[in-house]
C-alpha cells in the first residue's frame, strides 16, 4: 500500500503545481488596472476637457485613456496588460495650463496607482507659422529629448502652442502640419527647461511633393502611408489625414519613387504602384491610387504601348516607372476570362 500512497501524493503535488503555474500564467495575461488622482495649481473642479493619456516608454502613440472626475480628479485606466507604461495628465488647450510631469508605472498582475497628477503651468509658449515666416497656422509640437526619443506631443490650435509638465534639460522642439496644406516639418529648435525665453516662432516648411491617396473610387484613405525613396533607400515618410492628404519635404535635387501602403485597418487594399518623380519640378499634388486585388490572378507590366510582354533587351522597365514620352503605367491584376484568355488593363499613373 506504501508505494499506492506515495504515488498518490506525488501525483497530487504534480497537479498542483501545474495549477498554480497555469494560474500565474492566467494573472500575468489579465493585467490589472492603473489609478490616481489629478490636480491642478488652481484647485477643484478640473478643467474640462482634461484627459489622463497612457503611453508605452518612448512612444508618443497614446495606448489607453480616460476622464478623470473633475469634482476630485480620481481616474482608473484599464485593465491592461501586463507592461510598463508611462501616464500623464493632459489639459484642453484653451485651460492656459500645460501637461503633467510623466510618470512611470508598471502593471504585473495586479493593480497600480500612481498617486497624483498635477497638471502645470507653461514653461515655454510660442507660435507656429506657415512658411511665409507670419501666417500663424494650426499645427501638432513634438517635444525630444536626446534628439530621438518623443516625451510631449500638444496640439497648436491657430499655431498658438504652451509646453510645460517638462523635467529640467536640453530639449529639440518641432512642428508639423497638421492641415491640408503643402508644408512640411519645421527645422529642430534646442531649447533649455528652465532657460529658453518665450515665445518661440517654429516655422513651417514648403514640401516638395504632396497629393493624396484614394482607393479605386476616388474615395481618400486616412492613415495610409506614403514613403519617399531613391536608390539610397526611404528619404520621407508622410501618414494620410482625413481627406487623404499628404506632404513631404526637405528633399534634396533627384529622382524618387512615391508610394503609400494600406493603414493596418483596410484588408482589403495593396500598396500603390510606385510613381517616379524629379526634385525639384514634381508636377504636384500627386494621387496614389491603393488597388483592391481580385480573388485570383497575377500581377503585369505594360510598357507605354500596352505591350505585355518584354521584347526589349533587359526586358520590362519596373512597375510605374517612365515609359516612351514620361508616360508611367501601372502594373495591374489580370484575370482569365470565361475562354480562358488573358484580359489586360493599363492605367497611366496620375500626375494631377
């Protein structure tokens, strides 16, 4: 009976020790939530409008949120994953206050709170304008430390913009359009917290290329996105808006090819064909057409002529490259008809 009981209790301790790992497995996938308070320098009730925004470290990518109570400040994110993350408190604009100090949390199996956030003061005001150098224009600040890594991204309505909720330290400030207009990027400005006087001017740039991109009826595709490249690999890379707008600069003088890929949330489209351009003299805006591909078939190249096939020494030039004339075509899907033949369709790019 000694060596039933013994394997009893061995199979016993075995079953338990698979539970208790399986439920540590199960708690480490659950997460937990991430709670506190915010407060502001001018008391109770909160401005409205005011917003606790959850990041992963070095991202400027908002990953949760949530409203605290403006009556007391109290705010639950969550549940999240397990992780760490970076949270901060954020005013509407229009409050005259500034961002709170980030502060760092790790959520592993359980609940955080991160105590409180208070909301600040400006530390650095300024204006965003338009390439003429005096037309204020709407706009989104990017603040760096390090010159890499993102730590404040504020929106500057009518180019008005306040930084603040910044620890002392050398920073690169930057503007970027946020209309639909053919501006690019401000250059970096280094400024000092405390130390760099107020206001301070970011001026937009001209772009060099821009348009939109459309799926196939014409309708424009928000977050899609559009990279500029040569032979020396990416130079620019550009995200659709709204309208399906967007632009690019700081170029120097050559050829590119422009193309823009699907945003993650259309299954359904392929990337564009690329299009070849020349810096400066680009005919803009541009238009990059994201296809949706037939159940079945392959993909073709046309030359100008509509030839499919490569007659020619080194056979066809790439997909959308300049054709007889500086005419470009795209390459497009084809399918068998019903006698089994091969039907074709060449598109020229579009340059306008």
């Amino acid at each position: 009976m000694k060596p039933s009981r013994f394997w009893r209790f061995g199979l016993v301790l075995g079953v338990t020790a698979v539970l208790l790992a399986w439920s540590a497995l199960i708690v480490y996938a659950q997460g937990g939530t991430i709670s506190g308070v915010v407060s502001s320098p001018l008391g109770y009730p909160l401005p409205a409008g005011t917003v606790v925004k959850l990041y992963k470290p070095g991202s400027e990518d908002v990953y949760g949120m949530a409203h605290p109570d403006i009556a007391d400040g109290r705010f639950q994110i969550g549940p999240v994953p397990n992780g760490l993350y970076v949270v901060r408190a954020v005013p509407p604009t229009s409050s005259g206050l500034t961002p709170s100090l980030p502060k760092a949390v790790s959520v592993f199996g359980g609940n955080a709170n991160v105590g409180t956030l208070v909301l600040t003061t400006p530390q650095i005001t300024g204006t965003v304008v338009a390439p003429d150098g005096i037309t204020p224009v709407t706009a989104t600040v990017h603040v760096y430390a390090g010159g890499t890594v993102p730590v404040l991204r504020v929106e500057a309505p009518g180019g008005q913009f306040a930084l603040g909720g910044l620890v002392p330290g050398s920073y690169a400030v930057e503007a970027r359009r946020a209309t639909a207009d053919p501006f690019w990027r401000s250059a970096r400005r280094s400024v000092t917290v405390p130390g760099t006087s107020s206001p301070l001017t970011l001026t937009l740039r001209q772009a060099d290329l821009w348009g939109v991109v459309v799926d196939e009826t014409n309708a424009p595709v928000n977050g899609a996105r559009v990279g500029v490249a040569n032979r020396g690999g990416v130079h620019a890379v550009d995200y659709s808006g709204p309208a399906g707008f967007w632009a690019v600069g700081g170029l120097t003088p050559g050829t590119y090819w422009v193309g823009a890929l699907p945003p993650p949330y259309a299954h359904g489209l392929v990337p564009s064909t690329p299009v070849s351009t020349t810096v400066p003299g680009a005919a803009a805006p541009m238009t990059l057409t994201l296809e949706t591909p037939p159940q079945s078939g392959e993909r073709h190249r046309e030359d100008e002529h509509g030839h499919t096939g490569c007659p020619r020494p080194g056979g066809c030039p790439p997909c959308g490259s300049p054709g007889t004339g500086g005419a470009a075509y795209r390459c497009r899907w084809r399918l068998p008809d019903a006698a089994g033949a091969r039907r074709v369709g060449a598109h020229r790019a579009s340059r306008d």
